[in-house]
C-alpha cells in the first residue's frame, strides 16, 4: 500500500531516469508541498554529491519505479538535477558481461545499508 501511496498511484515518472541515473540535490526549494518520500528522497539526494537511483531505491526502502516517480517529481520541481549514466567505452549501453560495473554499483548498494 504503501509504495502505491508513496507515487500517487502514478508507475510512469515524467522523466525517464535509468537505476543508474545519478542524482544531486540542486539547493532549489520546490513551491509546492512535498510529501514524506520527496522529502526523504530530497535528503538522500542532499547527503552525498551524487547518488544513483539505485541507491536512493536501497536507502529508502521503496521499489525503484516509485523512486524514479519521486525523482521525477522533484527533477521537474528544480529540487533535483538528473543526469544519464555514462557506461566504459561511452558505448551508450551497459555490456551484458559488465561485471565490473555491476560489482561496483553492488559494493556501492551495500555500504550505502
């Protein structure tokens, strides 16, 4: 129920963001009145330099469609500025036998909880 109320009931975010999407806090304090997970999203966003998707997912406890909905909220408010990941090779897509990438963004997961 939760994960439901937490989006509005809302499974599309407005703006496409991948798991490893990197996320950074802008300063900007949205106009409107946010709810409990945009606030906690906006914190975990405010905490480090970046953090990706993935991350805030893990922190927040939510699936990550949820959090691409908050994120996508907050990216349009001007709270949260959002940019695409960058693979090796700048080959624009992750290789299925990456394990490198995979193990960091693991390793990243796991100290983050």
């Amino acid at each position: 129920m939760r994960p439901y109320t937490a989006s509005g009931g809302r499974t599309r975010p407005a703006v496409a963001l991948d798991l490893l999407s990197l996320v950074c806090a802008t300063g900007v304090r949205p106009r409107v009145p946010l709810g409990a997970e945009h606030v906690l999203a906006l914190r975990c966003c405010a905490a480090a330099p970046a953090v990706t998707v993935a991350e805030v997912a893990g922190h927040l406890r939510l699936p990550a469609v949820v959090v691409k909905v908050l994120l996508s909220d907050l990216v349009e408010y001007g709270a949260v500025r959002a940019q695409a990941p960058r693979f090796p090779g700048g080959g624009g897509s992750l290789a299925a036998d990456d394990h490198t990438l995979l193990r960091a963004v693991l390793d990243g997961l796991r100290r983050r909880l």
